[in-house]
C-alpha cells in the first residue's frame, strides 16, 4: 500500500490540497507579472499562498465576481480583491480568465438577459461587429441592464463558487477518512 506525504495510506485519490495544487499558477509568474507588480509587497503576504479550504473558497469568491467585470485587467482587480480578503491569489487571478475570448459572448449576452429580466427593462435587439464604433453604440443603448446582470451574476457565482469550495472539500475529505478507516 503506498504512502501518502502526510504518511496516511493513499486510496489513489489525491486531497483537495493535492486536486488545488496540481492546477494552481505558479507563485513567481504571479509575482513577476507586470500589472501584478504594483502590489510591490502586498504579495509577500503567506496568506496570499496558502492552499486551505478558506483562502481557496474566498479565492473562488473573488475570481469568480471579478471574472463578470465587464473591464480588461480583471486579473488586477482579482489580485486586489485576494489581498483584501486574504484568499489564495494565483487561483483568484487565475479564475478570471474563465471569461476568456470564446466565453465572453455568451456569458456576457446572458448577463445582459438576465439584467434585462431584473431591471423590467424590454430586451432590444442587437448585434455586434468587431469594430469600436459599432460596440459603442450597442452598448450605449443596453448598458443598464448589462451591468447590472453581470453584478448579479458576478456575485451569485461568487457566493455559489464559495459554498461549493466548503462543500466539495468537506465531502472530500469526509470521503478519504471513510475509506481510510475501511482499510
């Protein structure tokens, strides 16, 4: 039977620690980053690197709210937010680019739906081409709603991501201590 580090029997199944780690940036990318650079020493913070089950979960809460701000530079503004509530950093800067160019239309076109359906405000019709002067002038005429469905779905996708990182990693847990106490 193999050992795991932490001289636990290994089931096969890596810890939530383990699953987190093999999938994080690397610290000194991050560190180096040149629009990470102007948090100068904020970085050093070990908070800002620890893999738990809180600073991943808050991590999740950050970088999945920034991810829906409809700016460039979200990963600043998920640096920001992990050192302001001193959760893990690579994997909130990280989670940002879960709008990526492929994912933005349609996670932005939902966010404009569903702030259409929360505003009460009539959805219009409208269709983009990839120019500036064409992007301006649609979204001069459905900012309100678009906004405030990526503030909704930013922060419901936050506080879901949060919970569900408690979740998971409780489950996985429990579920090892079960299966190491039936070997």
């Amino acid at each position: 039977m193999c050992q795991s580090r932490a001289g636990f029997p290994s089931d096969g199944l890596m810890t939530p620690k383990e699953l987190v780690a093999r999938y994080m940036p690397d610290a000194d990318k991050i560190r180096d980053h040149k629009y990470l650079k102007l948090f100068g020493p904020l970085l050093l913070d070990p908070a800002l690197w620890f893999l738990n089950r809180h600073s991943v979960a808050k991590a999740f809460l950050v970088g999945l709210m920034c991810a829906f701000i409809p700016v460039p530079f979200q990963m600043v503004l998920a640096a920001g937010g992990a050192i302001l509530v001193r959760g893990n950093l690579p994997i909130s800067v990280a989670l940002v680019w879960l709008t990526n160019p492929l994912t933005m239309p349609p996670l932005f076109y939902m966010s404009y739906k569903v702030g259409a359906w929360a505003s009460g405000i009539p959805e219009q019709a409208f269709s983009f081409e990839l120019n500036f002067e064409s992007l301006s002038v649609e979204l001069a005429n459905i900012w309100e709603p678009f906004l405030l469905g990526c503030g909704i779905l930013g922060v419901s996708s936050g506080i879901l991501g949060y919970f569900a990182i408690h979740l998971l990693w409780r489950w996985m847990v429990a579920y090892r201590w079960r299966r190491r106490n039936q070997s």
